[in-house]
C-alpha cells in the first residue's frame, strides 16, 4: 500500500459484527504494512490487553456471511478463522504496533470511528421523528379497530325478542 489510507477507504472497512463496528484482522494488517500472521502474534503476546469487547474471534457463520456480502473482494484462502477488533481493540493495537505507519493508520481509523459515531448521534432526531410517526400509526389503527368493532356490534341481529307496544289481545 503506497499511501495510507484516508477516511474514507477506512469506512469501507468496517463491518457490523454481534451488533459491533468492527474490522479485520487481514485489513489492518494491509494497512500497517505487516502480514496478518505478524498481528496476531504481536496480539496474542499481550493477550491481556485484548478483551473479548476490544477483539474477538468470528464463528465460521459470521465469517462465511462476511465473505459473501464482500463478493467483489479478494479474500483470500485462510487456516483459520479470522479476528476482529473493535474500535478500543484498534486503539489498543497502537501500543503494540509502535512504528510511526501504525500511528499514523491508527489515528485515521480512529478519526473514522468518531465520525461515524458523530453521524449517528446527528441522525438520532431523525429515529425520535420515526418513532413517534409509528406510535401515531399505531394509535389510529386502534382507533379504526375500535370503530370497525362497534359498526360490526350495530350490524349484528339482536338476539332478544322485542315486546309489541300496545294492546293486549
């Protein structure tokens, strides 16, 4: 990779896994310019800065899915399966890949992590506006429902007989 990446080839990189932004472990590796094996070991001699929330693991479903929403990618053959890491385990990889390359990646990735959180947070009042939309849906819907019910109680035969007014014979 001649030049690093910008904002947005990063955003390109990240996938939603178990509800998590997260990216993998053979895309940062490309992007610091070491092979995937180098950062996993680099990784897993420190281990405990890496928590289940930082970094983790896909099942083979997860990653089969991953590979067939990215058909135009080239992924490549693998022995196993491959790890993700969340935007803390991405910060986190900063100290353990210490060269100016990965500071400067990491500083990228992380710009684009706080983007695309800052867009989220902007499009909140837009959810809130959803929201209530789908709540008044709902209410006339159950005020049509009540109205069908009642039209449909007026609708029915009575089934008591009516006394006739006036005299008896």
């Amino acid at each position: 990779m001649n030049e690093l990446l910008n904002e947005e080839q990063v955003l390109q990189l990240i996938h939603k896994i178990r509800q998590q932004k997260v990216m993998l472990d053979s895309d940062l590796a490309e992007m610091y310019g070491v092979q995937t094996k180098v950062l996993n070991q680099a990784v897993k001699r420190n281990s405990e800065r890496f928590p289940e929330d930082f970094m983790f693991q896909l099942t083979s479903e997860e990653w089969e899915n991953l590979k067939s929403q990215n058909v135009t990618s080239s992924w490549g053959g693998r022995r196993s399966l491959p790890y993700v890491f969340t935007e803390q385990g991405v910060a986190m990889l900063s100290s353990v890949l210490s060269s100016s390359r990965a500071i400067q990646v990491n500083i990228t990735i992380i710009r684009t992590f706080v983007r695309i959180r800052e867009w989220a947070l902007n499009y909140s009042e837009l959810q809130e506006k959803i929201q209530a939309l789908q709540d008044a849906e709902s209410n006339q819907n159950q005020h049509i429902n009540h109205i069908y019910q009642l039209i449909e109680e007026l609708l029915k035969p009575t089934l008591s007989e009516r006394k006739a007014i006036g005299f008896k014979k």
